[in-house]
C-alpha cells in the first residue's frame, strides 16, 4: 500500500477548502497559509462521529506533544461538513482545526481518494507531514486488508517520525 499517496518528498499541489477552527469558526484556508505557520501534520480520516474516528482524535487530543502544537500543527480532513465539524470538535473537546473535503479534492491532491467497496468515494486514513515549502516529508497510509479506513494511525509512531524528521530537540524539563 505504500504506493497509495503522494511520495515523501514531493510537493503537494495547493488546496483551498472549509476549515473549521477549534473555536467553531470557519474561513477558507490553503495548505500553503497554514504551513507558513509551522509544518502540517496533515490527517485524512473518514467522517465524524464514526467510533474509530472519535479513537483517533481522541489520542492525538490526549497526546500532549500533538495538542500542545509547538513543532507542528495537526489538521483533520474529511468529508464531514462544517456544521458536523463543529459538532465534533464541541463534544470531543478538539483543538484541531479540520478541513470539510466534502468534494475529496484534497484527498485527490494527496492521492489518497478511493472507492470503498465500489461504492463509495472517500479517502485513505492517511497522515501526511507538510513543510513550509509544501513538501511532504513524512506519510504514514492506513493498510486495514478489507477497508483501509479501519487502521488507526499509530500515534506515537508517528510522533517518533516527526521529530526525528524536523530534528527536534526532545530534552526532558520534567516541567521546570
């Protein structure tokens, strides 16, 4: 399955679509306005509400390095709509804004759409880390063997991979 996605080092096409904030509010926004911030850990997932959708965000939320956002910033997209967003992000208490690809058009700048059972469109359970440059420098692709919407990204894993991939300094303050 690591053929599915755009490839680790390739630059990704610009994308504008809905983005609901953390606080409920909605703007359109660009892959390449939010990287200029700081490097994107960009996250496709199926739609809201689905139990192994509530999981996933639940531990990136309780994983204090993803929620704190100070090396990277973690953006949700799915098909789920603006209003099933807000919704999402109130009940589960989210501090991740989270794109309305209700089109799959940035599933496709990823390579990531497909047809679940021939019936659907959706996209992979995919985690994609973008830099400033629009450059993927890190994929992790869901490879459930029915359903590759099923796998849930493995969180620390993924954090390993980041810093090790931004070369960021994990000293220990023990909160000192």
């Amino acid at each position: 399955m690591s053929d599915v996605g755009i490839a680790v080092g390739e630059t990704v096409p610009d994308v504008q679509q809905s983005l609901v904030q953390p606080d409920g509010e909605t703007e359109t926004a660009s892959l390449s306005e939010l990287v200029e911030e700081q490097p994107v850990l960009l996250n496709f997932y199926t739609v809201d509400f689905s139990p192994d959708c509530i999981s996933e965000w639940c531990e990136f939320r309780d994983f204090d390095w993803f929620a704190s956002g100070d090396a990277v910033q973690v953006v949700g997209a799915s098909k789920s709509g603006e209003r099933l967003h807000r919704k999402f992000i109130s009940q589960f208490d989210l501090g991740f804004p989270l794109f309305a690809d209700t089109t799959l058009e940035l599933a496709d700048a990823f390579g990531v759409r497909y047809k679940a059972f021939g019936l659907s469109h959706r996209a992979h359970r995919s985690c994609f880390l973008v830099d400033e440059e629009m450059t993927v420098r890190y994929k992790w692709i869901g490879e459930h063997w029915m359903d590759p919407t099923r796998d849930t990204p493995p969180v620390s894993e993924i954090h390993e991979a980041i810093v090790d991939e931004l070369n960021i300094d994990q000293t220990e303050t023990f909160g000192f």
